[in-house]
C-alpha cells in the first residue's frame, strides 16, 4: 500500500530529527539523548513528601520530574518545593501538570521550568454533548481557546519555559469529539489546535504528546502526529513525549508501554518518555531507561540496502488491520486470519507445563513441531521458493542481522498475504531487553500492527513465566483476552485514596473475569474518557470516596472506599458479567 509514511522508512531505523528545547538546564530533543521522566504521586500542598519523594527519583536517576497543580493554590506551593529541592543541590526540571484551570497554569509558571497543558481540558468542562458545530461556531470556539491560551504563552516566552500539549484520548474535548470522533485524527487535532496559537505568538518550545491507555489508538495518534508535523512545514519539528497512560502495575504495565512505546521508538519517534506505573515512581524509571536503551545516540543500528527500493508498507500505519492469512492447521490448531494469535513455546518448555495446571494459559504449539519454514526476509531465492507454495506457517530466520520489529515487517511485506507468520522475542543473539520489554517490542509492536498469528516466547527460559509472558502479550496488544483487563492510572497528587491498595483489592477479586475491562481511576481528569471503552470504572470522587461507572456514565457516588469493592462486585453481577472463581 503506497502512503506517506510518519517516518522515513520501516525496515531502517532512523532518528526523527527535531528542534531542541529547553527545559530548565537539560536539552530536549535534537541530538540529546531521550530523556526518562516520571510524576509524582504525593500532594502538591505536602511540600515534604513532594520534595523526599523528587529526591527518590532524581537519585534514580529521572531526568524531569511532573507534578500536579490543580487548583491556583495547589500552583502556589510548587515555589517551595522549588526552593527545597535546589536547596539540597537537586536541579532536575519541573513540570506542573494542569487541568481545568489556566490560573493555576499562570502561578504554576512561576516556578517550574515547563507547563503541560491538556489542551482537552484547559478551558473546555467535558460534557459529552452531542452537537452539531457550523464553521463559525466552531471558529468562535477556537476564539475562545485563543484568548485564554494566550496569557499562559505570552508568559512562557518571556521567562523562558518550555510547554508540553499533551493530548488524551480519556478527554477530548466536546468540540474535538463532535467534529473529529473519539479518535487519532481527534486527538492530533486538538493539540494543533493550541500550537497554532503559541505560534502565531511566535513561541516554539513545545513538546506535543498523544496518550491513551488503548495502545493500537496511541501508536497511531502518535503516528499520525509525526505525519501531520512533518505535512506542516520543517520548522514544526518539535520534540515528541511518549507514554502509555493508565497501563496499570506489573508485568502487564511494563508490556504495555513496552508495546507502546517501543513501537515508536523503532520507528524513530520520541524524545523523551514516561512509563506510567500504578506502584511507586522510582520503579518507573528502570524500565524507562531499559526501552530507551536501543535507540540512545551512539547505539549501532544495522543497515539493510534496498538497491531496488523499498517495499510497500505491509499495513496501514494509521489504522489496525489484522493480515489476511489463509486458514492452515498445524499440528491439529488452526492459524488464520480469523483465527486467535497462538502462543508457541520451546517443546522442551511444553513438556515441562501440565495442561490441567495451566488451563487457559497452556501455550498451543511446540516450536520445534510446528514446522515453520525460517527465512531471511532479504534472501530472493528463499523468499521465492513461496511465492508457489501453498499456505504455510513461515517465521524469520534465527541470525538475521536486523532489529526484530524491522526484520518480521519486511517478510510481511514480501511474502504473499496466504501465509501465516509466527513472530518471534527474538532472532537469537545478544537480545539487550528483558523477557517483558522484549515481549512487548518485538511482538506486541507487531501485533498491533495487523503481523502474525502466532507468537514464539524463548527470551524468558521459567516455561511459567514464558507461557503466562505469551498471553500477556497477546493481551496487551489487544489481539486476544485470556483473563480480566485493567485500565489503571499511575496515581498523582490529585488521587483522592490509595490507588495501589485498592488496585491490588480489585485484581484479587476479579481477577478471574476473563475478557471484563474494568478501570481503575485516581480522579476524574481522565477517568469517564478512558473508561468509554471499560465495561465498569472504580473511579475517586472525593477523599477516601469512590464513585462507579457502567463506561463513562457514572452510577454509584460517594462509597466509602472500605465498601466500595464489594460494591464493584454488585455492580458486574447486575449486569450478568460475574462469574464465581473457580
């Protein structure tokens, strides 16, 4: 398929190159290294726990560190943890997070060195109307916007601070949604939006990011968010914020921003990231660093030539859909289009893994059984040995000297469609992600692009773990539901009760629910647009006060958070979706 793509090409890394910014004393962008930052999750107003708590995570080594300013007099406060934290020699950037109210962002300003600004939010109170906008409707709704963003830009350009238009697909405003839907196009929208403003006031130190907790849907805003820039003109060449909110806790959340953001980063994209966990910040920071890693300045990438050009793209880039594989039964399961991504395992790791122990999760294939046919995707005489053959499960050759992502992309694109393919962790050699992070990347990258119908788990050696790792996988690219799926936000000053307590509570208790999606929510910036594609929400609505949600409508206010789980439960039994555990 010939399109304009949102990176140079997608079988050779390269580097998108952008302006720099800068942030406080650090660069942004351009030559410098991808920066790795995080948030916390204390209350703005305790300036001690804030300041003990940025020096945790400066000591980690966080690179910019965000913080939540959600009303003037939460804004207030961040001068004294300004002031404590240069007092004990820390002087990594600070970044107030607003929502809803632009005088915050101006006292905010004062005395952080960046202002992320929602641009679904800042002026807009969502309130999921359905209207039809007329073009001068719609311009005097960007009159609006102009007036109230332009103090904020007008103050930033003349102290020197950096400002981040960070969209969420979770808030879109009504405008955006009535005009453009709950989609990239949408979210893309809204944050140029505001950056048309900023330059028309001649200001350009901006950072743009495009979050959602749906991966396919953030890769392809950010995607189309590069394509858009680059269609722009050459001087919007800002730096780009990668991040996968509301992931959630564990291995699940490190394979979700693994597939999200490693995704992007293959392709280029991204100048600095956050991986949004639902545990303490510090441990966000390891696995930022470890994604980041691959595509640092001065990492070696090898080089493919195309001395007849490059293929066309295997997939749309801007919008999931799965390859059209041919039916074919292997070893008695069937691979195809149509049907479920398989999980394959080494078959001394099959062997070891009881199928009455492992029910759901016992993987469906043995690697060294199946009989795929191994190629390098770059070989003529081997790639035409299929051009005649009937449809057959076919995977890349181990050795290949290609990144994983790049090397399955470019047997997509030369294979004819009949053929399955089985993606691998890796081809072999000196993989430097962990089992998690390559999971993600190498596979679930892939997989939410539209590539493979089975999945090969070898860089994990427990069987366990490699089997559970497979499905995670599958789950997190939102390819195949084997248990209950969560959408769980990172926690920050603005959560009004314990997120990670109660989040343990809900997983212990519905963990069972196979193919339930319930979210789990700090407050309500997010919330009611995150959960729109949720079956239940566990939302705070007050201090240690809960309030639930059936998708965005909320049904249950004010639950003390000591019940509220027991309500959650209530809630899916009204509606036919509970199931005792077994």
């Amino acid at each position: 398929m010939s399109m304009l793509l949102h990176c140079p090409s997608l079988y050779r890394y390269t580097r998108r190159l952008t302006r720099e910014v800068q942030v406080g004393n650090l660069g942004l962008g351009g030559e410098n290294p991808i920066r790795i930052q995080s948030m916390l999750t204390s209350a703005t107003l305790d300036t001690e726990a804030c300041v003990k708590e940025a020096l945790a995570l400066a000591e980690a080594g966080c690179e910019i560190i965000r913080l939540t300013a959600q009303t003037k007099v939460h804004a207030a406060n961040l001068e004294h943890i300004a002031r404590e934290l240069r007092a004990a020699g820390c002087q990594v950037p600070l970044v107030a997070d607003i929502h809803f109210k632009p005088d915050a962002a101006m006292e905010a300003a004062k005395w952080v060195e960046k202002i992320r600004v929602n641009p679904g939010n800042f002026i807009d109170k969502k309130k999921f109307v359905e209207r039809d906008y007329t073009d001068s409707e719609y311009e005097e709704e960007l009159e609006r916007v102009r007036k109230a963003f332009t103090p904020l830009v007008l103050f930033c350009k003349e102290h020197g601070r950096a400002m981040r238009l960070g969209a969420n697909h979770g808030s879109l405003s009504d405008r955006i949604l009535n005009r453009y839907g709950d989609t990239p196009e949408g979210m893309v929208e809204s944050a140029l939006e505001f950056a048309r403003v900023a330059r028309e006031l001649d200001y350009h130190q901006l950072v743009f990011s495009m979050k959602s907790s749906n991966v396919k849907v953030m890769i392809q805003a950010y995607r189309l968010l590069a394509k858009r820039l680059a269609e722009e003109g050459a001087d919007w060449n800002y730096p780009i914020h990668l991040g996968v909110t509301e992931a959630g806790e564990g291995e699940d959340a490190r394979i979700k921003s693994a597939t999200g953001i490693g995704s992007l980063l293959a392709d280029g994209i991204g100048d600095t990231l956050r991986v949004s966990l639902t545990e303490d910040p510090v441990y966000e920071i390891k696995p930022g660093f470890e994604l980041a890693a691959p595509y640092q300045p001065g990492a070696e990438h090898p080089v493919t030539d195309f001395p007849d050009g490059e293929p066309e793209a295997p997939f749309n880039p801007f919008s999931f859909g799965k390859r059209k594989a041919e039916l074919i039964e292997v070893n008695g399961v069937s691979l195809g289009w149509n049907e479920p991504v398989r999980v394959v395992l080494p078959a001394a790791a099959c062997e070891a893994l009881s199928p009455s122990e492992m029910k759901d999760f016992m993987p469906e294939l043995a690697y060294e059984a199946c009989g795929a046919v191994e190629v390098d995707p770059r070989d003529a005489a081997q790639l035409a040995a299929l051009e005649e053959a009937p449809a057959t499960l076919v995977t890349v050759k181990d050795g290949v000297d290609m990144p994983v992502p790049q090397a399955f992309r470019l047997l997509a694109a030369l294979i004819p469609s009949r053929h399955s393919i089985l993606l691998k962790d890796t081809l072999g050699g000196d993989e430097p992600l962990s089992a998690p992070m390559a999971g993600g990347l190498n596979i679930g990258s892939l997989l939410c692009d539209g590539i493979g119908n089975a999945v090969l788990i070898r860089r994990e050696s427990d069987p366990r773990k490699a089997a559970y790792l497979g499905f995670n996988v599958l789950q997190a690219s939102g390819v195949r539901l084997s248990k209950t799926e969560y959408v769980s936000c990172p926690s920050c000053g603005r959560t009004l009760y314990n997120i990670q307590e109660a989040s343990a509570r809900i997983r212990q208790a519905t963990g069972h629910l196979k193919g339930v999606k319930i979210a789990i929510m700090g407050c309500i910036v997010n919330g009611p647009g995150e959960m729109s594609d949720a079956d239940f929400g566990y939302v705070g609505g007050a201090p240690n006060k809960i309030n639930l949600y059936v998708g965005h409508t909320p049904v249950e206010f004010n639950i003390p958070q000591e019940e509220a789980v027991e309500r959650l439960i209530e809630l899916i039994r009204s509606h036919g979706r509970w199931v005792e555990p077994s």
